[in-house]
C-alpha cells in the first residue's frame, strides 16, 4: 500500500496539475470560436474581462487556501462551509458532472482530430468508429489510473511539458510571420463581419473563455496532497499566468495571418488551419499530433479530478458512502468506476446529437459555473466574518474586493450562457439529487433545511422546464 508520504505533490507537480487541467481542447479551438464571433478588438476586451474575473477567483482560491487550510477538495467544500449541506452537494455534484461532460468533449475533439486524416472513418468525432475508440480510451486510462494517483499525477506532468511545445512552435511561427496590415484590417471585423453590437461579440466568446480556465482549482481540488499548504496557492497564481499568456497568443495572432472570415471557416481543431496557412501542410500534422497529446493529457487529469471530488464528497458524507473507498494504491475506486460509466454513456449519446462539438464544450462551461459561483460567495462570507484573519487583518478588504469581482464575473457568465444552458443544467440536476437524498438516508438526518427545500424545488421547476423543451423542440442539444 503507498504510504501518505509518497503521495505528496510538489509545487512543481502542483503547477502541472493546473496548467494540464487547463491547457487542452479549448486552446487548440480559440481561433475559429473568436474568428466566428468577433475582430480583435472585441478579443482583447473578451480576454480583458476573462481574465480579470478568472484571475480575482485565482486570488479566492489562493485566500481560501490560506486561511481554510483544513478543508480539502475544496471546489465543493467551501460552499458546503458557507451555505449549507444541499448547496455543497449541487457544488460537488455539478463539478463532477461538468468535469465527465468535459471528458466527453475531449474525446468528440480526438474524434475529429483524426477525422482530418481519415474522414470517412472518423467524420467530426462522432461516428460509429469514433465512438468505439473513445470508449477504448476511457477504459484503457481508467485502468492505468487504479494503478496509483502519484504515478498518474508525474505523466501528467510529462504530458503538459510535451504539449506545450506545439503550442509554443506554433505562437513562434505566427509572430514571425505577422502582418501588421491584416491585422489592422481584421481589428474590427473586417470584411463579411456578421452584423452585431460589440457587446454581442464579446458576449459570444464568454464561454469560451470559461471552458479554456477551467482547471483554475485543479492545486485546490489537490490540497489534501500538498506537501505545504502554501503550495496550493502558488501553483493556482503561476499556472494561471502562464496558460492566460498562452491563450491571449494563439487567440489574437491568427489575425495577422489571415481574414477573420477565414478563421471563422477553419475546421477543429482551427489552430491546425491556422498554423497550416502559415508555415504549410507539416504545421498542420504537427499542431494535431499536439492536440492528441494535450488532450489525451488533460482528459488524464480531469479523471484524477472527477474521481477525487466525489471520493472527497463521499468522505464527508454528502455523497453515498460506497464512494469513499480506495484501491490498495488508495485510488478511490469506486468513484473512478462511476464516472467513467456517466463519460461512456454520455460519449455514446453523441451519436445522436447535431453538433456534439460546441453543444458539449458550452454545457461543460456552464455547469463548472455554479461550483465558481459558491466558491467565490465563500470568499466573501470569510472576509466578511474575520474567519483566518486574525494574524493579517489587513488582508480582508482586499480578499472581499477579490471576491466579490469572482462574484460578480460568474453571474455575467451566467447571463452571457442564456436561459437554455441553465435549464439543461437543471435537467441533469434534479435525477442527480437521488445522490445526495441516499448520502442523507445512510446518515438518518433531515433532507433538506427550509431554504434548501425551497432550493430544490426551484430547480426541480427548472428541470421541468428544460425538459419540456426538449421534448417539445423548443430547447435543441
């Protein structure tokens, strides 16, 4: 059996967890989803914003780390510490159920990466074909998985160095190759610019940019392996800034090489296209090839992350107990077990959808927004109260500033979604609170409080609604 000691993570393995939660799919696709929506001026105040609200949520994760050092798995404890038993569990629950849709996005990307290749076997990742060699995938990372999280945890960190490469050659190509003149024409638009506000734009590109930060927590989400506290929150800041260099990069130098309306035609991954227009038909095999290993990458971690979250929700009595054991290389099993099942299921559903591509990214963005939201509403209660502050009190305007930002970002994000994610969120809620009924079943305790009762029943009607939707064709996946 691996001992405590051998499963402490460094800060360096810490920072590689962040930065390979974040740098998968959605950095290889941000050209062609901000070529689609807007010129560079609206992408330099879509990441202006972005980065902003996911920088103040950084500056909340790393406060929380500080002064709440003894809660771990922190994405869904905290809200469980600030608002209660039921809104912890939608925290943890929606997390998890986010990170399995995202999983399921990576493999529909790994699809349709090859379908470049061999597009009457793969398509655009969802055929028949595609489908059967994702679920190989799944299984086969769910095995190396059980065999330990410190041995899975160092490939992932091989995996982020060897995926930056591709990213990085490809920013080189695009600079040297920069053309000051296309860019200027491309700056607001250019030509066959759709007609919309600037505030529709940027609108356009939010989800987007959530999906590319999600990962932010990927140290938090760690704590408990942490060899220092402090290391949670070092390792959240300098991934962050590492990976928003990155981003900011491959989204605004393609405007110099091409129209925008180019940009907005190029297949996914686009930043194959792109780099292809650039330096020829080898930047292309060569950009793909970092798409593979990237995402094979990051679907890596987020299965570390999925399983963790509900191991720990498990641990803590919010999720049935059969999810709190672990293996002999004390891997939590059981959890693993569950959400490889839920990607499986959801990989097979994309036989039938219309465009299993954005539809899973922007679901996937939308429903990690609830877990930011309670986080950073925590961060706020904390500041408020003193809670840890009593060694730096002039600490706590500043962190409630920070916060409240995070705040006030998640809810635009929210807005900038629509009505029709939430309520697709809500759909999956509400058959997902049988978990959360059977945890308070095995604890013979009170289901619900008062407010959380009225909780429930307000996503319950939301549910409702979204369902309807679907059947009625009014909402459309």
């Amino acid at each position: 059996m691996a001992s405590a000691s051998t499963q402490k993570l460094s800060l360096f393995a810490l920072t590689g967890m962040v930065v390979g939660s974040m740098v998968g799919a959605g950095i290889f696709n941000l050209p062609g989803r901000f070529g689609t929506a807007t010129g560079p001026f609206g992408a330099i105040i879509a990441w202006m914003i972005a980065g902003t609200g996911m920088y103040m949520l950084a500056r909340v994760f790393q406060a929380l780390a500080e002064k709440k050092p003894e809660i771990d798995s922190g994405v869904f404890a905290y809200a469980k510490e600030g608002f209660g038993n039921y809104m912890g569990f939608l925290s943890a629950f929606g997390y998890w159920l986010g990170s399995c849709l995202g999983n399921v996005f990576y493999w529909v990307l790994i699809g349709s990466t090859l379908g470049l290749f061999f597009p009457s076997i793969f398509g655009d990742g969802s055929t028949i074909i595609a489908i059967v060699v994702s679920l190989l995938g799944i299984w086969a990372f769910h095995f190396t998985i059980l065999r330990g999280v410190e041995q899975a945890a160092f490939i992932n960190v091989i995996v982020t160095i060897a995926k930056i490469v591709p990213i990085v050659v490809a920013i080189l190509a695009m600079a040297f190759a920069f053309n000051y003149a296309q860019f200027s024409a491309n700056f607001f638009g250019g030509v066959d610019m759709p007609e919309k506000s600037l505030v529709a734009q940027v609108r356009d590109t939010m989800l987007i940019t959530v999906f590319v930060f999600l990962g932010i927590e990927g140290a938090s989400v760690y704590s408990r392996f942490a060899r220092t506290r402090a290391d949670v929150g070092t390792a959240t800041i300098l991934g962050f800034i590492g990976v928003t260099g990155l981003m900011v990069a491959i989204t605004l130098l393609p405007y110099a090489a091409m129209t925008r309306a180019t940009m907005a035609g190029v297949q996914n991954p686009s930043l194959a296209g792109v780099l292809e227009v650039v330096v020829g038909h080898w930047g292309a095999v060569f950009i793909s090839i970092g798409v593979l290993v990237s995402v094979l990458g990051a679907y890596l971690a987020w299965s570390l992350i999925c399983a963790e979250v509900l191991f720990a929700a498990a641990k803590s009595a919010d999720m049935p107990r059969i999810f709190a054991t672990q293996n002999r290389n004390r891997v939590p099993a059981n959890a693993l077990w569950l959400t490889n099942i839920v990607v499986s299921l959801f990989v097979i559903s994309t036989y039938w959808s219309r465009d299993a591509f954005n539809f899973m990214l922007d679901m996937t963005s939308v429903t990690a927004l609830l877990p930011y939201l309670l986080v950073a509403g925590y961060g706020i209660l904390l500041a408020r109260r003193g809670e840890g502050y009593e060694q730096t009190p002039e600490e706590r305007g500043r962190d409630q500033v920070f916060a409240w930002i995070a705040l006030i970002y998640t809810i635009v994000m929210f807005v900038a979604a629509g009505l029709k994610y939430v309520l697709l969120v809500c759909v999956l809620f509400v058959p997902g609170t049988i978990l959360y009924v059977w945890a308070r079943r095995e604890q013979k305790v009170t289901l619900f409080t008062s407010i959380e009762l009225i909780v429930f029943a307000v996503t319950v009607i939301a549910g409702l609604v979204g369902f309807y939707g679907l059947l009625s064709g009014t909402i459309t996946p």
